[in-house]
C-alpha cells in the first residue's frame, strides 16, 4: 500500500487497553486514531481489577495516566457509547459507518460533579460492579471512570419511557444534560482497522454443580475482584451475605473448561493474586485453592506461586468438585481421583473461562473476517505473527484473538500498530 | 523585568462558588506584591473560559498566569495551551487546585476558603520563581541496530528496512535463524520450517537496506535513544571492526537451555540414548531417528521439566513441543510407545488443548509424575519416579528425550552491561514494566524481543518483534526531530564535589561523570525529571527544574502560616 | 481562652499516584482535614532533608510524605529510594528536637481516595496529640 494512495486514519475498536495501547502508540507515530469504544468508559476490564499480577501493582494508577492522556490526545477521536456498524472497502481505503448513541450529557460542558445522580428516581442493578450494588438511570459506571461524565440509560430512565421527569437536568449547574441529542451516524475514511474488543467469561449458571445463583456467597472471580475493589460496591470489604468476614474460602479453578474446550491462560495466575487479595484482608483466613493442572508459565510467575505457598494456602488437585448447601454454610465435595472428601468453606470463587463476548460474531460479519471454531477471531497464522487476518488491513488484538494475559495483549496491540506502520512506508 | 501576574478564580458553576468564598480570596491576593489583577469566572476550563484569559493576558501584557480552579491533573495542559496561544511561556504558570483537594473535602465553608485563599497565595509565590523553559529537539537517526539473527531479529530486521531506515543485523554465529532452524515442524499447525526460514534468510540477505554482520558480536553501546554509537567485532582473520550509528537498539539474542549435565538423576552424558530436546529436533530433522546402536527405538520416554526447579519458573513451551515429538515419533516410527512424564501440564491459549486432546491416543501415556531418576537396567533405560499417589515406579523405555527449561544465554549479562539495560527474572533482560512494557527496557531505544526476555513460543515472540517496529516506527522517524523533557535536573559545575552519589541513584543512567572536570553532567536527552538525584546530592548542586528548592519553598511558607 | 490547636501539615505528594488519590478523596467527597496543604512533587524521591528541616523550622507540625506503593513507582525505583531515605530524615526530625513520629511515609495509591482519607484523619489527629511545633525559628536560610 502506498502512503500516498492510501487513508492513513487509524480506526481502533475496544478502548480496554490493547485499544488505549494502540491508539497511544499510533498517535505518537503522527496517526489520527478514530477510537471506538461500545460503553460509556474507557479501560474494559483491567480497570475492574484492584491489582494485576505478578507485581501486584495497582490497576487503577497503572492505567489511568493512560486514559488521561488519551482524552487530551489531539490525534485521537474518542467516541464512546459507538459502534461499528459497516466497513466496505480495502485496505489503505476503508468506509466506515458508525453509529454513534446518544449519551444526553455534554461532554464539554460537564465536568463531573456527579450531582445528577442523587435526585434520580431509578436504581437498578450495576453491570459494571457484577449486579452487587445499584447505580442510577444517570450515571457513571464507578468512581474514577474516565471519561468522568454521565449517560442517560435511556432503556429504564422514566423520561425516556414517557414520563415527565427532569430531576437530573434541574440538578445540573453546567446546562450539561440535553435530553434532545440524537444518536448519530458517521462515515470515517479510514486506513486500517484495529479490532480490540476483549472478551467475556464463562456464566458459571451453565455448570450448576458448582452452585452459583443458588448458593449465597459463591462469586465469580469478577464479582470478586469487584468485591476487593477499594472502588467497588464494599469499597474493599470482603464479607459474607451475611455481614461478616469469611474465615474460610475455596477458589475452584478451571470452571468452564471442560465446556470450552481450551485453557483459559490466565486463571491459575488470577487465583494466586485472590490469595493475595484474601490475606491483605484477613490475615487468619483459610483458603484452599481447588485446581487440576497449574499453569503458571513465565519467568516471573512461578516465583509468584512460591510466595503465596508460603502464606499456608492449600493447594488440591482435584478431577471433579460440586459445590453444596450445608447449613448455614458451603460445603465444597471433591475427588482427586485418589480419594472422595469434602470441605466446609464460608465462601467459594469460581475462576471462569475466558470466552468471546456475545457481539463478537456479529463484528466478524461487519469487518469481513472469520471466527475460529471457539468464537474468537481467526488470526491469519498462528504461528507467525497472530495479529493479522485474512483481511488485509484488518488486525486484532487483546483477548478478542483468545484468551491471554495483559502484557500479551499489550505487545499484540502494539505489534498490529508495528504491521500498520510498516505496510504504509 | 517587572513581574505581572494575572490571578483567576474558577467558580466551576456551583463546585467552588458554593463552598468557597471567592471574593474573599480575591480581596485576600489582590494585594500580594506583583499581582497586576485578580478575577473571577464561571468555568475558565470552557470555550469562553479559555478565550477570556487569553484576552485578559494581552490586555493586561501580563508575564506570568495563576488559575486557581480544578486538580493541575484536569486542566494544566488547558492552561499551558492557553499561555502558549497569548504569548506566555507555558511554564510561567501555576495551577492551585482549590476544587479536588480544598472545595470538596470539607462542609466548612470557612474552613475551606482558609485553605483557599492559602493555596492561592502559595501558587502565586510560586509562580515568581518559575523560568520559562523551553522544548528541546534533538536530531536523531533513524537507523536501528538488531542484535540476534533468529526469528524475532529476522522478523523486526524486515519489519523496520526501507530506503531510509538501515537496519544492522548482528549474529553472533556464522549463520541466521537461531534455534528455530533445527525444527522440522512447529506446533500447533505442525507446519514445516525450514522452507519458511529459509525464505526469511534470504529475503532478509536481498534486502540492501540490511546489513548484516555473521560471526560478530556488539561490544560498544554508547549514546542515548536517536543517537547511539555502536562497536561491532567480527571474529574474522583481520579482527575487524565496523563502528556506526543508530537511533535505537534491539536485543533479540534467544535463549540457550538448561544443561541437564548439572544434575545427576537424570543419567545426561552418561548413560546411551538420553538425549536433550534440541538434540531430538537435530535427530528429527535428519530424518533417523535411531539409538546409539542404529536400531529405531521402540519405546521412548518424554521427560519434562527438567531443571525448573533449578531455574525456578517454567518455560512455557515444553509440554507443547513434547506434544510435537509424540507427532514426530507417531510419524516415523510405527508402533512406537511414548511417555510422557510431566508434573502439571502447561497448555495454555485457544489452540493447545486441542493439540493436546488430538495427540492422545494409541500407546501414548501421560504420566503425572515426581522424584524422577534415569538409570540403565540392562540395554534399555529405565525410568524410576513416584506416581500421583507417591507409590514407586519403574518404566522401561529405549530412548529418553529431556525437555529442558530455557535460559538466558550465557552472554545475557555482558550484553546488558554493553547496552545499559539490566538483568531481570530469571537471568533474562528485565523489561521496563511487566504488563504494559514488555519489550522497552528503562534505557530509552533500546528494546527486547523474543526469549531474551522470558521463555516463549515462537507465535509470542514475532508479536513481540511487531511490537518493537511499532515502537520503533513510531517514535523514531526519519526527519522528525526528538523532543526530550523539559522539567529534568542539572547540576552545577561549580557545586559539585564530584562524589558520583547522583549516578548512584538515577534509574535511567541519565546523569554521567565528566572526568576531565571531575563532576557530574545530565545528559538532557534521558533524563526524566524525577529529582532523585537533586535529594541525594549532598552539596547542594543539582537541582530540579519547575520543582527547585526556592519554588517549593514558596508553597511551604504558605503552608505553615 | 484557648482555641482548639489546628496543626499546619505539609503534604508533599508524588504526582503520579498519591497527589491522583488525594484528588479522588475529593471526587468522592471524603472529609480531609484541610489543615494539610498538599504540595505537588514529581516523585516522592524528590523530598529530601533541606525540604523538611525547611518545614519544620519554618513551623510545620507535621510534614507527609506520599508517594507510590513499592513496585509502582513511575520513575522505577524513586519510591524505595524515598523509603530509606526517610529513615534519615525521621533522625533529621529528631535533630531538631521535634518527635520523630511528626514525619510520616505513607504509600497510597491512584484509586485509594478512601485511604488517602484515612491517612490524613490519622495523622492530623496524631499531630493534634502531639501539639503545635515549638521550634519556630526565623531563620534566614
């Protein structure tokens, strides 16, 4: 592809950060970056997360400078709450058409008091903090989401289903929310296209042996890493349904696995760092990690595993485990294969499958590229770089290519950048 | 010249006017020598905002700006730019946040105008001891040196060649390819190498914007990011040397494996048919696979992890290719049994289990297994180890392939202290930040890729190869000038006692010892402000600038009253 | 009549995490006594003994020092060099005749507005205990 025959816009989908990665780096290169983001923040999941292993570094400060900087990079256009909805073309001329929805707050008058949000009638549950707390039909997701400015749900607010309320307009001192904004369509021209959407995890409801949505006090790792967050529903407090702090927990690896047909890559990990999690909080506390294979490659996470030995942790190896009631309390009944026991927990930790998330067929179809027989996007070859696909012009990156740390998808997302910057001299 | 500083409030609609009050803290600074006007506004962060201090600059021909509004973390670039557009070093402004850390953390209105009003007139003292500074450019080349002529050096070598980027591709031994070449296959595809690498050497030798140097090695690194000066040595009969420049540097120089010599149990160099991993590839490749009597073995053991507890981590891809010799000796020995003894298996990502599932089958055995020791037992070997339940074991087998852990190469070391970068985990290159800089190093322009960094498949280590070009191709272009950062330290010459404590401390090798004079020099182009240095220096001589002892003494005066 | 010590504390804060957590503390509207000015430093690495011998002459009852959590420092290492070099500068304190406990190193990070809080309220309590700074010298430094 020719520069000079060629668009050289850059348009990234996904601002989690192999998104904010990509778009960075390009914007340092002199790209223009159209960034597409589906939610109303930026981040995707990382920033649910307290800390990241190995170096247990706090989540929040390692990205937030980032996000920061992407709303003050003049070379990047963000646009959140916006979807791809059609690309024709080829690469180095590419028509993109996005729709962009309608937030109904200003994002340039706004500057996030958050007074909206009180005199708000509506409360339901809060998708960013995994249903365990409510936000308002105004909102942001949680504290510190940047960009740090409201949207109106327009599904469950009242005024959008015919009622006559204004009691968030009437809080705001900055005439920042327009209930008259229409959503938009855009058409971009664009170079190249980086698709960064992320992934979902496994709804533990498919297995029910191990009893979530039936038994109190058995979480996701993503409820959980919601629960320990010093931003989240508890503000860091991990207690029981109950009101008071587990004394004993089992964190059950691999749940999904067999359902998805893949490991997961990073469980074994996230479930060492919960240990850290569990400990910091409530040094006595007992914890067994249930697991079949660990899974720690790399040359810094072993010597992460050794450590969290040494807090007393139990580690068994298990081929099957159910998760039952027993009185007031769970009760986790496992097999190792050798033998046939059970163990009394107050709290058990599902480490769910990482697998695509639900609109990622959809995206494959508009981009023009395959999926792979798990759902995720089909990279060109797997044994060279993975971040191209049969589509020229077209690269993924992150967890949307399969399931994989963070730095991995860091260096896939900066690696899509290196291709496109390559092709285009 | 006579100073003048234009003072403005931020109402921020009702955030700061409702719990501040503004007026008086405009009659508390109105006064304050210097201060040529104070005024109030709605939301200085907007359109208008912007617009009116910009007039207010040129109206007043005001020399320095003072906002007291929002964190400097929100709007100190807003207000910078605005200082830039009026005709204001950017520099010769303060932001005193009287919202986040003043207005919002207290109901006390009184409470809260005291700390504004205080916060207010130390920004002010402040701002009279700020100096304009300046950005800096800095020619660069835009030439990359690559060291390490396997797969990552190959593919970023390519990656990065053009008319006007040279690239210097060093290898160490007298071919290309590196360890990748003794594979017949890869998984999980099992496709063939060596045309593949066959077909990278040579378009990596065609190309004329790469120069590459076999049988040599890197013995001078010195310089900084745009602007290196390189020493190669080639091992040829005249000991030659070829010196160049480059404005960044690659480590893609591999990794070697453990050497199973250094423990006894599992018979290695001793007892017939134990062989290494990369040995069975060479086996493999050549298309016999036969004993050390020329007969094909009819059982072979597969013994993984061999030297992790040595190493202390695991080296990610050695279940995958045990896998991979399973297909190899299904392929060319029929009826063979294979067994693979392993402690946990380590098959992570969308693809491998797959392999894994599809590779099981006939006469293939996994064995969790430990305590594992190889001895002979007549002609065959015999493996003892203690199974799942710890009973004890023993299997026969022809041949033993071992699956030894990957290490950093034995001139890892050398070449960080050459290249300024250090070593990290595992004896490998440490990178600058284990999630988000896995293939920058804390020395700016130089970069990893591939197993230098940490044990990896070959899919892991071209992304990272990508990723340095897009590193590369992004900061360094050919033209574009580097713009260091402003805010660094500088040292004194007349201060300076030359005790090198500032060397000491500094994370990026910024500061260097002149040894003619004696004392300390910042080097501008690395520095990056974080003024370690000017509190570990004893005398006094370095200092921070935008944050020097008398500025912030300005704000501790106001603090204490 | 005895009026309620309000102490003067000097807040010397890293840029990058815990100047971020002390703004947080705001969004979320957290009470922070406002009797700690906070000043902005690159790096907690930044603070050395001029600054808080500095502080406590001019008549600072309490000086904080915060900076990353070890591990996260922007700059790498500065944090931990911060670390030790506080326990000189707990002596410095000392040297001046104050009670070493006046000097705090606290860790806080972007999202810890709660902590940063707690920091403070503790603090400024601890110093309230402790009464005002005798050593208020008008030296010309």
């Amino acid at each position: 592809m020719n520069e000079k025959e060629g668009y050289l816009d850059v348009l990234v989908i996904g601002a989690g950060i192999a998104g904010i990665e990509a778009s960075s780096l390009l914007s340092n290169s002199g790209r223009k970056v159209h960034l597409i983001e589906k939610t109303s923040y930026t981040g995707g999941n990382v920033i649910k997360f307290e800390e990241v292993f190995s170096n247990m570094e706090c989540s929040t400060c390692m990205v937030a400078p980032r996000q920061q900087e992407l709303l003050q990079d003049k070379n990047i256009n963000l646009l959140t709450l916006a979807e791809v909805e059609d690309v024709k073309g080829s690469f180095g001329n590419f028509t993109v058409k996005i729709r962009k929805k309608a937030r109904y707050v200003d994002l340039q008058n706004c500057i996030g008091c958050n007074a909206c949000f009180e005199p708000c009638p509506v409360s339901l549950k809060n998708e960013f903090e995994e249903g365990l707390s409510e936000r308002k039909a105004i909102y942001v997701p949680c504290a510190g989401a940047l960009p740090n400015v409201p949207m109106i749900d327009t599904e469950n607010c009242i005024r959008f289903k015919g009622k006559d309320c204004k009691a968030c307009q009437e809080a705001c001192a900055f005439e920042a929310i327009d209930f008259n904004q229409k959503d938009e369509q855009l058409e971009l021209k664009i170079g190249a296209i980086i698709a960064a959407t992320g992934s979902g995890t496994f709804d533990p409801k498919q297995t029910p042996e191990y009893g979530y949505g039936k038994i109190d006090d058995v979480y996701t790792a993503l409820e959980f890493e919601r629960l320990y967050a010093s931003n989240g529903p508890t503000e860091g407090n991990i207690n029981l349904k109950n009101g008071k702090a587990p004394k004993s927990v089992a964190i059950i690896h691999c749940i999904g696995r067999d359902q998805k047909g893949y490991c997961s890559a990073v469980c074994c990990m996230y479930s060492l760092k919960f240990n850290h999690y569990l400990k910091s909080k409530i040094p006595d506390i007992k914890i067994t990690e249930f697991y079949t294979d660990l899974c720690i490659p790399g040359k810094s996470h072993q010597k992460f595993y050794e450590k969290m030995k040494e807090t007393g942790t139990d580690l068994i190896r298990i081929q099957e485990a159910k998760v039952e009631k027993q009185g007031k309390g769970i009760t986790v009944k496992y097999d190792t294969g050798k033998k046939k026991d059970s163990l009394p927990v107050d709290m058990v930790i599902l480490a769910t499958s990482i697998e695509p998330r639900d609109d990622t067929s959809e995206l494959a179809k508009v981009l023009g590229i395959s999926l792979d027989e798990y759902g995720f996007f089909k990279e060109e070859h797997l044994e060279a770089s993975s971040v191209t696909t049969s589509k020229p012009g077209v690269f993924i990156a992150g967890c949307v290519q399969g399931p994989k740390n963070i730095q991995n998808s860091v260096s896939q997302a900066n690696a899509a950048v290196g291709k496109i910057l390559s092709l285009s001299k | 010249m006579e100073k003048k500083i234009g003072v403005y409030v931020c109402e921020c609609g009702p955030n700061i006017a409702e719990k501040v009050d503004i007026d008086k803290v405009i009659n508390a600074v109105s006064s304050i020598d210097g201060v040529a006007v104070v005024e109030k506004f709605k939301l200085l962060c907007s359109g208008d905002g912007k617009k009116f201090l910009e007039d207010e600059i040129k109206k007043h021909n005001l020399t320095h700006l003072v906002v007291a509004a929002c964190s400097p973390k929100q709007h100190e670039q807003t207000f910078m730019e605005v200082c830039e557009n009026a005709g204001i070093n950017p520099y010769l402004f303060q932001l005193a946040n009287i919202r986040e850390q003043c207005a919002w953390i207290t109901e006390d209105k009184d409470e809260a105008t005291e700390k504004a009003i205080r916060l207010t007139k130390a920004a002010i003292g402040r701002v009279r001891y700020h100096s304009s500074l300046e950005k800096k450019e800095l020619e660069c080349t835009p030439n990359v040196l690559v060291i390490g002529g396997g797969v990552a050096g190959i593919e970023t070598s390519l990656q990065l060649a053009s008319p006007d980027r040279k690239i210097y591709l060093v290898e160490k031994s007298s071919s290309l390819g590196g360890l990748v070449t003794n594979f017949e296959k890869t998984f999980p595809n099992m496709s063939l190498t060596s045309d593949v690498m066959k077909q990278k050497i040579q378009s990596v030798n065609e190309n004329e914007n790469i120069k590459v140097f076999t049988d040599a090695e890197v013995e001078e690194v010195l310089g900084f990011f745009g602007n290196f000066e390189v020493k190669v040595k080639k091992r040829d009969e005249d000991k030659s040397s070829a010196e160049f420049n480059v404005g960044a540097v690659v480590l893609a120089t591999g990794s070697t494996l453990f050497d199973p010599k250094k423990t006894s149990q599992y018979g290695y160099g001793e007892l017939d048919n134990v062989v290494t991993a990369l040995e069975f590839e060479n086996m493999n490749s050549s298309g016999k696979i036969t004993l050390k009597n020329g007969k094909k073995p009819n059982s072979v053991a597969i013994i993984h992890c061999v030297g992790r507890d040595e190493t202390g981590y695991c080296s990610e891809v050695c279940c995958m290719y045990s896998l991979k010799f399973v297909r190899y000796l299904k392929d060319k020995i029929s009826n063979v049994k294979v067994s693979n003894f392993y402690s946990d298996l380590c098959i992570p990502g969308k693809t491998y289990q797959k392999f894994y599932d599809q590779t099981k089958g006939k006469h293939v055995d996994f064995i969790r297994s430990a305590d594992l020791k190889v001895t002979k037992k007549g002609d065959k070997l015999n493996i003892e180890y203690k199974d799942e339940n710890g009973s004890k074991k023993n299997l026969g087998a022809d041949m033993a392939i071992l699956a030894p852990a990957m290490e950093p190469t034995s001139d890892a070391s050398g070449l960080a202290e050459v290249a300024s970068i250090s070593i990290g985990d595992g004896g490998f290159f440490s990178e600058e930040h284990e999630k988000l800089g896995q293939i920058s190093t804390t020395t700016e322009g130089i970069y990893i890729a591939g197993c230098a960094q940490g044990p990896k498949n070959i899919s892991e280590t071209l992304v990272q190869a990508d990723a340095v070009t897009g590193k590369i191709l992004s900061s360094l272009i050919p033209g574009k000038k580097i713009e260091p950062e402003v805010k660094i330290s500088q040292i004194s010459e007349s201060f300076c006692i030359g005790c090198k404590k500032c060397i000491n401390v500094c994370s990026y090798g910024a500061i260097t010892f002149d040894e003619a004079k004696k004392i300390s020099v910042v080097n501008e182009a690395i520095c990056r402000g974080c003024g370690n240095c000017v509190a570990a220096c004893p005398s006094g001589a370095a200092t921070l600038k935008h944050f020097t002892f008398n500025q912030i003494y300005q704000e501790l005066m106001e603090a204490v009253q | 009549m005895t009026r309620e010590f309000e102490p003067r504390i000097v807040g010397f804060l890293c840029n990058w995490c815990s100047y971020a957590g002390a703004d947080l503390a705001g969004t979320s509207k957290l009470k922070v006594p406002s009797s700690l000015t906070p000043i902005r430093v690159m790096c907690s690495s930044r603070v050395d003994s001029v600054l808080v011998t500095t502080a406590f002459l001019r008549g600072a009852d309490g000086v904080l020092v915060a900076g990353c959590h070890p591990g996260d420092c922007h700059y790498d290492k500065g944090n931990y060099y911060a670390r030790r070099r506080f326990a000189v500068l707990k002596k410095v304190v000392e040297g001046l005749g104050l009670e070493s406990d006046r000097i705090r190193l606290s860790w806080v990070s972007a999202s810890e507005g709660q902590r940063f809080a707690e920091v403070v309220n503790e603090f400024n309590e601890k110093i309230k205990k402790m009464g005002p700074n005798p050593t208020r010298v008008k030296t010309s430094l």
